[in-house]
C-alpha cells in the first residue's frame, strides 16, 4: 500500500500551534474584510499578504544556526540603535509622533525591530557572564545600559507603548537570567513612589489624559473616554455568539475607532461574540505555552532566554492590547498580533514565531548542526 511519504523539514514542523496560528489569522482577515464594508481592499488583502511574506521570513530565521544568532547579536543591536538616532534626524512625523524611516521603497519603523533585539542581545550578554557576576552589580549596569539606550530614544519620539514594550522584555530577561528577586521589588516600590512625578513631569498632555481616562472614562464620553466606552460597547453587545458575520453596528456606523488596528479584538467581539473571543484567547494560550516549553527544554542557557524573551514579547502585545480595548489599561497604541492591520506589528510577532521555531529546531539536532 503507497503511504504519503512527507518531507521531514515539514514533518519536524510544530504543527499543533502553526494550524490554529494560521485560524488565526484568517480569522483576523475575516474581521478586516467586515470592517472595510465587505471588500478586501484595503485590510484583509494586505493583512494576508503580509502574513505569507512574514512567514518566509519566519521560516529563514527558523534554519539559522546558533552561532549566527550569537554573532549578529550585538551588531544587530547598533544598527538599529543608528536607526533611531536617524529617525531622531530625519523620520517622518505622523501622527503627532516622528518614528518613521522613509526607505523609498518601504516605511520602516526601527522602534518595532528593537522589541525582539533588545531579547537577542540580553540572551547573548547574560550567556557570557557566570552565575555569580549574573547576580552582581555588573548584571544589572550592563543590561541597564542595553535597555535605557533605545528606551531614551524611542520616548522622544514620542511613542510610550514601545518604551513599555523595550522595557518590559528588558526586565523579563533580567528576572529570567537570574538577577535577586528583591531588586525587582525593590525597583517596584521606587516606580510607585516614581510615577506621580512621571506622571506630571515627564509624560506629554494626550499621554496623561489617557490615564485619566482609563481611570474614569465615563466623565468624557464623547471626547478622551470615547475610545473606550464605544470599545467596551462593542464587546458587550456581542453576547454569546456575535451578531453575525458582517453585522456589527459599532464599527460599521464608524462608532468604534480604529476598528482595524488596536481596536480589532472589539471588531471581533461584536460580530463573533464570546465563542470568538474564546478562540483568540485559546491560540494565544497555545502558542504562549508551547514557546515557554521550547524554552524549558532547551539546552543551553542562550537558546532558553531567547525562546522565553521573544514568547514574553508576544505574550506584551496580547496582554496590554486586550487589556486596553477592554478598558483594564490606558490605550497606548499596541496592536493586536496577527489579527491587527499593520505591518510592523507582523513583522515583529513573526520575527519573535521564527526565533522560537530556531531555537525548537536547535533542541532536536546535535550541536554541531544547529
């Protein structure tokens, strides 16, 4: 009897977590195609395109060796860093915010690349110093530096979400590499002292009246706290199962903002309900727990921090996004992963999906062949 004689590049594939990803994405299409009135211009044809080129690039990253990984770490780091500072000189400005790099043949938008460096770079600088100097001063000052460089110049742009987001996988690597647990207590008691003088010193005005919202959004309905009370709207009258497949009020009467991009989840919610929003909550669930195994299993200490730094930043963006449209968090402009319109933000979650993918691949072959 013939059996189906399957590649083993495609066998060795974890396909238990690509399967629902890609239900994800096309389930993200779907919105899109909803949002746009019924057309796939111009959201859900781009959102797919930019899926199928982002996972060409997910699968080149997926069959670098170790070792390559280890040598671009650093140079990666300072080129972008340069990215930044040019994007200081001579980024576009939109938006009220300069964080963009005109390429002529592309937009690029160098903060989004610093969020999945910013977690090669401490995986390579932390697998260079012993346990002991881990635990010291020369972890935390080193690491420090690494994280405050592109954090500095990202919050001129201004742009607080990504600062969150640098910071955020900074510190992951720091509590993963082994740094005291009373430090991070430590620098949580000083942020809470910190923040009101953040808050009125350092933050712009539509920044600080994102907080104010978030904390009581109702006092403004129509002007700061719209965003919110038309997503938390759009969510509730969803119900169980969603008003259907392209019926949702919210976002087609143009109440809900930003119904393609940071707002998609709500979208989703109207038209798909409770059941939809199960699904979205499941795959990230999936592919959460199997990047953290990835990183438990692996068998060095360099590809454990990698595969748990790049899952940590995936885990920000579901996080804070859901968080925000549900009103739980000030909105700050975090995309949704691979249901969000918008390119940069696919092009970080996919960069983050293929390191993980190299660092399965590195587990299940011998060393020398990584």
């Amino acid at each position: 009897m013939n059996r189906l004689i399957v590649p083993d590049t495609i066998a060795r594939q974890p396909w238990q977590v690509l399967l629902p990803l890609f239900g994800l994405v096309i389930l993200g299409a779907a919105v899109l195609y909803s949002a746009a009135g019924g057309h796939m211009q111009p959201y859900a044809l781009s959102h797919l395109l930019r899926f199928g080129f982002f996972l060409v690039v997910a699968i080149v990253i997926s069959r670098l060796p170790r070792e390559l990984f280890k040598l671009l770490a650093y140079p990666a780091y300072a080129a972008i860093l340069m990215l930044l500072v040019l994007v200081e000189l001579l980024g576009a400005v939109g938006g009220g915010s300069q964080r963009w790099l005109n390429l002529g043949f592309m937009t690029l938008q160098p903060s989004e690349l610093m969020k999945p460096c910013i977690v090669l770079v401490l995986a390579r600088f932390y697998e260079t110093l012993p346990a002991s100097v881990t635990a010291s001063w020369r972890g935390l000052v080193g690491a420090g530096g690494l994280i405050a460089m592109p954090a500095g110049l990202v919050l001129l742009q201004p742009d607080l979400g990504t600062t969150l987001a640098i910071c955020f996988g900074g510190a992951v690597m720091m509590f993963l590499a082994g740094l005291p647990l009373s430090w991070f207590v430590g620098a949580g008691i000083a942020g809470v002292i910190g923040a009101p003088i953040a808050f009125f010193t350092f933050l712009h005005d539509y920044q600080r009246n994102r907080v104010l919202t978030f904390l009581d959004p109702e006092s403004d309905p129509l002007g700061t706290g719209y965003h919110i009370t038309q997503s938390k709207i759009a969510i509730g009258s969803g119900g169980l199962f969603g008003k259907g497949f392209g019926n949702g009020s919210q976002s087609h009467l143009n109440y809900l903002p930003e119904a393609h991009t940071d707002f998609v989840f709500a979208t989703m919610a109207e038209e798909w309900g409770m059941m939809g929003g199960l699904f979205v909550l499941l795959v990230f669930a999936i592919l959460l727990r199997w990047g953290m195994k990835v990183a438990r299993t692996s068998t060095d200490r360099f590809a454990s921090l990698l595969a748990a730094g790049m899952t940590a930043t995936i885990f920000f963006y579901v996080a804070i996004n859901l968080m925000m449209v549900m009103g739980l968090a000030p909105v700050v402009g975090i995309p949704l992963p691979f249901m969000s319109h918008g390119g940069s933000s696919m092009m970080t979650n996919m960069i983050c999906v293929g390191t993980i993918l190299a660092v399965n691949r590195w587990q299940r072959r011998p060393r020398g062949l990584s």
